[in-house]
C-alpha cells in the first residue's frame, strides 16, 4: 500500500532539486531517502524520476502525477488540522510562511506578544515565493507582498518603507528623504532579486540603471557594509549599526512595500486566521506607525 509520507518525501525532493537537498530538510539520510522514493515508484507502478549520471529528474509521469500528489498532501494536512480544531476547539499550531526579513522584524517581535491560549507558532522562511506557492506547502499563513487569488484570502496588513541606509557622517544623514534620481547617482548596496525590497526598488527605477551596484546577502550583510562606507542601503530591515534611514521619494510617493497576510478559504479555521491576521496588522501598524494602505 502506498504510504502517505512516501508522497510527502517525493513532493519535497521535487521542490528542494536534489535527494540531498530534500534529505536534508526531511532529516533524513541520502540513501534513505533514496530507498522511500524507490518504494513510492515500486507502490505506484510507475517511474517518477529518470535516473542518469547521477542525477535525479522529474520523468514524463513523474510531472504529471506531481500536481496530485500536491493536492493530495494538501487534503491530508486539511484533514489533520480539522479534526485536531474539532477536537480541541481550537487551533493548537499555526505556521506562519514569510520572506526573511518579515519573520525577523515582524513576525518574530509578533509572537512573543502571544498569550499562552494563542497557537503556537512555527515559521517558514520563504523568500521569493507566492502566497499560493507557500500555502500548498502546508503553511497555513501567509505574509508577503503578492496579491492573492481565488481561492485564497488576502487581508492587508500595512505598508512599510523601503530605506536607504546612510552612516551618521554622511552629508545626506539630516535631509529624512532623499530622491530617488539623486540616490542613482551614489554607488548602492542591494538586496537579491527575491528581496521584496529589491523588487520594489527595481519597479521604481523603470528603465534607469544602478551605478556600480554592490550585491549583499540579505539586510543585515547590506547595512554593515554601509556602515564601513562602501555604499548606500537599500532594504526594509530594521536599522543597525547607528545607520540613518532615508526614505526614497519618488515624486508623487514614498519607495515601500504593501505587506498582506494570505491564507485558504477553505481552512478549517479560516476564521480563526482571518483574526490571527488581524491582530498582526494591528501589532505591525502600533510598531511602525504605519497605515493599513
């Protein structure tokens, strides 16, 4: 018979790229992981995977059955958490899915709030990913800045501000904004690509360039090396290193990020979310001083 956490293993090496990958998130050995995807493939019959030189790939039938296994595992996991919400009355477990940046700075602040009556609360860091990427991998909120879609539900939570990072001596550290074709012209230090404060930078400058740009791993990595003097910052993490946050004036607005928490309408406890999601808007709203739009 096949068994379900044999599909769980499959989508996982599917979504990770490689058995190493997968065994690694799973905690799982290699050659163990490698023997459950044989048994999968001996259970159903079929060859999910083309093996050649060492490497593993998704085959014709492997493609096709992948969107069932998904929606599989994604019944399985509904079924799960119904019946734990009949049985207790409550959600016990909440698993929030976020860029990294969100969970550090709002996510995590977030949940040390929480009364011990609230779920407990596990995170996902996902990056670059949509609401509905995110939430067929079991998360059951998600915080990013993609619009949803039918079936899922959006609500907004805030908008936030991209900044541009300077040290305390720069000549710009008095001014409190600075203009964006004014910020091309310094050399900048920027985010990856799957950085929502990247992004909103790269939709603001159309078809300018960078000048000189200089590639940083994540927020924190940015605003250490404008502190040594190398740059300017751009990113919407929390300041650091005495660092002085300008916002970027576009002309007819501020450079920021629309931050929306999404989660399935067909949740068992979508209520239960849908006031979880609530209450976390307020808390980033009440910490930043934002508005909801």
């Amino acid at each position: 018979m096949m068994e379900l956490r044999h599909v769980r293993y499959f989508v996982a090496t599917v979504d990770a790229g490689t058995v190493s990958g997968a065994a690694s998130r799973l905690h799982l050995t290699q050659p163990g992981l490698s023997r459950q995807l044989r048994q999968l493939e001996k259970d159903l019959g079929v060859r999910l995977f083309d093996r050649a030189s060492g490497r593993l790939e998704l085959s014709a039938t492997g493609r096709s059955l992948l969107p069932q296994a998904r929606d599989l595992l994604q019944r399985a996991d509904a079924l799960k958490i119904a019946a734990s919400f009949h049985a207790q009355g409550r959600l016990e477990r909440l698993t929030i899915g976020a860029p990294t940046v969100t969970l550090t700075d709002v996510v995590a602040p977030f949940i040390a709030t929480l009364a011990p009556d609230d779920p407990t609360v596990d995170v996902v860091g996902l990056d670059g990913s949509s609401p509905g990427e995110v939430l067929r991998r079991g998360v059951d909120l998600a915080i990013g800045t993609i619009p949803a879609s039918v079936p899922f539900h959006e609500m907004s939570l805030a908008v936030l501000p991209v900044w541009a990072y300077v040290p305390a001596g720069h000549p710009w550290a008095s001014l409190g904004s600075v203009a964006l074709d004014d910020l091309l012209d310094e050399p900048l230090i920027l985010l990856p690509p799957a950085f929502t404060a990247r992004q909103a930078m790269d939709v603001a400058i159309s078809d300018k360039s960078y000048k000189s740009p200089i590639d940083a791993a994540n927020g924190t990595v940015a605003q250490a090396l404008a502190a040594a003097g190398r740059g300017i910052a751009i990113a919407s993490d929390d300041p650091r290193f005495g660092l002085i946050p300008l916002a970027v004036d576009l002309g007819d607005r501020r450079l920021s990020i629309r931050l929306r928490a999404v989660w399935d309408s067909r949740h068992p406890a979508a209520i239960t979310l849908s006031g979880f999601a609530s209450r976390l808007g307020h808390f980033i709203r009440d910490r930043y001083n934002v508005p909801k739009s």
